[in-house]
C-alpha cells in the first residue's frame, strides 16, 4: 500500500485529498482540496490508492461518479473508460489520457502531489 513514507518536508509539498477510510475498496471518491480550482478522484485498488482528475477527458463530466471495475473507471457518460493507474484510454471515445498524481497515504491520511 503506497509504501514509502514520505518526511515531514515532503508532507509539505503534498496536498491532503481525504481520509483513506473515506475512499471504498474498489471505488472512488470525488475530493475537491481547499485552494485548488479542481476536484480529483481518489480510488482504492486492493488497498492501494491513486487519484487523477476528475474530470473526464472527453467532455468534462465528473468521473467520480461513474463506476470502477477492474483497475478501469467507466465515465458515466459515453461510454468512455481509462486505467486508473496509468489514466491510459480504455474505451472510445476516450482518446486524451487522463492526468494522474502520485499518492501516499500517511496515517491513514491520503495525500498527492498535484503540482
Ligand atoms: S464525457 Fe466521458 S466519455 Fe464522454
């Protein structure tokens, strides 16, 4: 599970996304960090977890609301999908990977370096 424990310098640098016990085996979380103009979605693959945006790539429909199954988010819309680990397209008429953020989880707090 995300396993290199970041120090406290590099705390710094992360931005907070959510409580881990807050993101669902298998699913995802739609998180929107105080000072960022952007949500992302946090998800947890068994037990490891990864955030890209949340917005689709194809027409600006949130992700978080669609549905994770087998390392894939499906949009809600379309029919488009993308690897949550990688935000590689899986499914037309996705084509523009999906932008993805490395992520630790420290003290059962999930953090990511959104740049
Ligand atoms: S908005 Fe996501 S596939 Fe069209």
């Amino acid at each position: 599970m995300n396993a290199v424990r970041p120090t406290s310098d590099d705390l710094q640098m992360l931005t907070r996304l959510c409580r881990a016990n807050e993101v669902p085996e298998q699913g995802v979380k739609q998180v929107a960090p105080p000072g960022k103009d952007a949500e992302y979605a946090v998800y947890r693959l068994d037990g490891e977890f990864f955030a890209t945006d949340d917005l689709c790539t194809h027409a600006m429909v949130s992700l978080s609301y669609g549905d994770v199954e087998d390392g894939i988010i499906h949009c809600p819309m379309h029919g488009g999908a993308f690897e949550i680990r990688t935000g590689k397209p899986a499914a037309l008429p996705c084509r523009i990977p999906l932008k993805t953020y490395k992520v630790v989880v420290v003290d059962g707090e999930v953090f990511a370096d959104l740049g």
